[in-house]
C-alpha cells in the first residue's frame, strides 16, 4: 500500500469548485480580551481512504457551549456544514455566541483530502479552554466529523492526541445520489459525477432526526463503499500547548539528481531522544519508513516518547532539485533536532539527521548537510517490484505499475544502518538518473521566534 499521499489534477481542480460552493474565507477570530492566553498548535488528519473533508472549522469556548451533542438536534450551522458544506454559516453561528473565544477555518490548502493534513494555530483565554471542531464529509448526504468540548492540555509542551468519529446530522435522507451531494464530491475522489450535485438542501429529503453516529456508505446509489466508505475513526486530531516554545524554520533541500524523498518527519528534542545512529540496528519504525515510506507509522512510533517535544511532517514528497519548509516548535529545554526521510527509489534507503543542535537565538541560522543512508534490513535488488509505487511516476520512468509498500521477508537482512553504497543498475534502477552523491539532502533551521 501507498503510505504517501500526492494530490491529483483532478483534486485541484475541485478546489476551485469547492470555494464557489462554501465561500470560505480564511482564519477568522472573535472573542473578548486575551486574559490569561494560551495558544496551541492544532494537527488533523484525514484518516479516511476516499472521503474528503471541508475545511474544518475549529473554536475555543467554555463549557456552557455546545456546538453539537450526539442524541440531540443539529443546530442551524451544523445541518447547514453537514449537508451543503456551509462553513461561513457555522461560522456566523458561533460568532454570535459570546461565550467563544477565537474561531479558525484552517482552508490554507482547502478541502482536506484522503490522507491529507491540515495544521493551525489557534489561542484560547483563561476560562475557555474547551475545544470543538467541526468538518463535513463531502462525499455524504449529511455527514460531518467532529469534537464537541475537548478539555485543552494545560501545561506547556504537553500534547493531546484524540481521534474524531463520522456523525449523521439526521438532516437528510441519505440517498448517496450525486444529485444530491455537493457538487466537489465527483471530481475531489475521481469519480465521474457528470457534473450533478446542489450546494442547497432538498425539503423532499429532510429528516426530523438527531445527530448519531454515521452508519457508514451503503452503495445504495453514486458512492462506493469501497472508495467513499469509512469505519471507526475518521479523523486524528494533534493538539500541543505552544506559547513559550522556540519557533523554527527548516528549509530542506534535495540535493539528488532523480531520487525523490517521502515527506520528511522533523523532530525536536531533548538529548535522551534518538531516533537512529549509523552502525546500529534500525528499529522498526525506521525500518518501515526506509523500505515502506511509512511516515504514519514513523510519526506514530516517535509521539510521546521520552525527550520528544514536537514531531512534524511535510505536506508531500521532495522531488529532485527541489526544497520544502517547515515551520516546527520546540518546548524550553528541547535544543535539538532529528529528521529522517525515505530516498524512494531504494530497498531501504534514507536520509536524515540524527540530533543536531537547534540555534538558540532568534535569527540565528545553522546548516547541515546529510548522507544517504541503507537500513540494512533489505537486500538492494532495485527492482520495480520491490521498491515503493511511486518512485516509476516521480522519476518519468514507467515502471509499468510494479512496485508495493509492504516488506518481503525473503528479501529480509539482518544488517545495520550504514553510508549508502549508491545506485549500481543492477536491475531497473538507472545510476545516472536514481543514483546521487553525498551530501544527498542540504537543511537550513532559522530561529525565527
């Protein structure tokens, strides 16, 4: 399986088709004064396979405020997000509540997609400390996901991590009809809905129900199970108290000529953190990420182990040439940085840097360049078949569909980390195009608050 999300054509073109429909403007905020102020740093992942989701909208409040209950009726704004994809409308609503403190539409990527991410910050005064947030399923007739009055983590630099179920609004029928969803739902999961769907509610479909616990997609008309199903969780939501933390700028540069990186995961730390080390065994969440791409799996392995301060992830792959940015934080006492980063055309190839020293002024900047690395655990065969799916696609190379992101015990070797031999051709991969000289991948960390 694929453990890396790129986005579409087609995906961005909907985007365009989204805004149109929901009008989302970008962060918005309300509230009174900045008593006793708190800001954290929100993470949500869209855990589903093929079901989209609005921008979520999130707000901080106290707890005499409900933006929705389980068993009770939807609210204008809910029903409104849930079947038509209405944020500005939610957002109306909650701006008239004056026990909400600040309300954020994290659209700065619009829809979040299947696999995607969105990150915001967002800040809550003394006595409203209560967390809710609210996205709609695209691909549903009145689905949305949510947190109804999460209790904020308290002390600096703690992080909570909870995951978000998919709700029924009881609004609308659920038909599954494209004519009847909105109309991104087609083009945002590559399914050919000839253009049908309605950004308003049909009364012939409306229901007099309360909000429970979404049943799932049957396939009773459009949608797929398959495709735009979901079962259990359908969100992961990161939230980490932040004011009083370093902030930082890491710019990471591919330096290769054709070897493409998985989204590269950042952590900053204490010194009892250590993630990997050149001539010892990989363990199993590096060794996922070097043959698999498996960044879920490295960033899951990493939270809330011992001297971990914050872990960050790239939005998509770095291609050749080419360099991201990411902003991360580091609590007081966390001065250094690990990164590690899948070379996607090998067995078990990868970069990174193993805790290197953040800067400790605002302004100041270091540099660091790193190596390619070999985990050891896979033989280096360099054949489509073995390698990860995407590295044919990223590199204009057709791989004529071969390739998986699962390991394959007979080509399993029980060898440690070491300075990557290279590219050798002796099968499917070209020297002069997948191979590279080190150093593989240039990083630039700016303190910058």
């Amino acid at each position: 399986m694929q453990r890396f999300y790129r986005r579409p054509v087609w995906a961005v073109i909907a985007l365009s088709l989204f805004t149109a429909l929901a009008g989302t403007t970008n962060a918005a905020a309300s509230g009174g004064g900045r008593s006793g102020e708190r800001t954290y740093l929100v993470t949500i992942e869209n855990l589903t396979a093929g079901q989209p989701f609005t921008p979520p909208v999130a707000v901080t409040h106290n707890r005499r405020t409900d933006v929705f209950s389980p068993g009770d009726a939807a609210s204008p704004g809910i029903r409104g997000l849930a079947e038509n994809g209405d944020v500005p409308g939610l957002v109306a609503e909650l701006r008239a509540d004056r026990r909400v403190d600040e309300i954020v539409v994290a659209d700065a990527n619009g829809p979040v997609l299947p696999g995607g991410s969105v990150t915001f910050e967002i800040t809550a005064e003394r006595n409203r400390r209560q967390l809710s947030i609210a996205t709609m399923l695209i691909c549903t007739n009145d689905g949305f996901a949510g947190l109804d009055s999460l209790r904020l983590p308290g002390a600096r630099g703690k992080q909570t991590i909870v995951y978000a179920d998919a709700y029924d609004a009881g609004t609308e029928i659920n038909t599954e009809d494209f004519d009847d969803l909105v109309p991104p739902c087609g083009p945002l999961t590559g399914v050919d809905s000839m253009g049908a769907g309605t950004g308003t509610s049909n009364p012939a479909l409306a229901e007099d129900g309360v909000i429970a616990h979404h049943a799932g997609i049957t396939g009773a008309a459009d949608l797929f199970p398959d495709l735009h199903g979901f079962a259990g969780p359908v969100a992961k939501i990161t939230i980490t108290r932040i004011d009083g933390a370093a902030v930082y700028e890491v710019e990471i540069e591919n330096e290769s000529d054709g070897q493409p990186f998985t989204p590269p995961v950042v952590v900053t730390h204490r010194r009892a953190f250590d993630l990997f080390t050149v001539g010892h065994e990989a363990g199993a969440a590096v060794r996922g990420l070097a043959e698999n791409g498996d960044v879920p799996g490295l960033v899951a392995a990493i939270e809330g182990r011992r001297g971990v301060s914050g872990v960050f992830a790239a939005a998509g792959p770095v291609l050749p040439d080419e360099e991201t940015t990411l902003t991360v934080y580091a609590q007081p006492g966390a001065r250094r940085i690990t990164l590690a980063s899948m070379l996607i055309c090998t067995n078990d190839g990868f970069t990174g840097l193993d805790g290197e020293r953040l800067p400790r002024r605002i302004g100041e900047s270091v540099e660091y360049e790193a190596n390619g690395y070999d985990a050891g655990t896979e033989i280096n065969t360099e054949d489509f078949g073995d390698l990860v799916p995407p590295c044919g696609p990223l590199t204009g190379v057709d791989s004529m569909g071969a390739g998986t992101g699962m390991s394959n015990p007979a080509l399993a070797e029980d060898g440690v980390i070491a300075h990557h031999a290279g590219v050798t051709g002796a099968a499917d991969l070209l020297p002069d195009l997948h191979g590279w000289d080190d150093p593989v991948m240039e990083v630039t960390i700016t303190r910058v608050g």
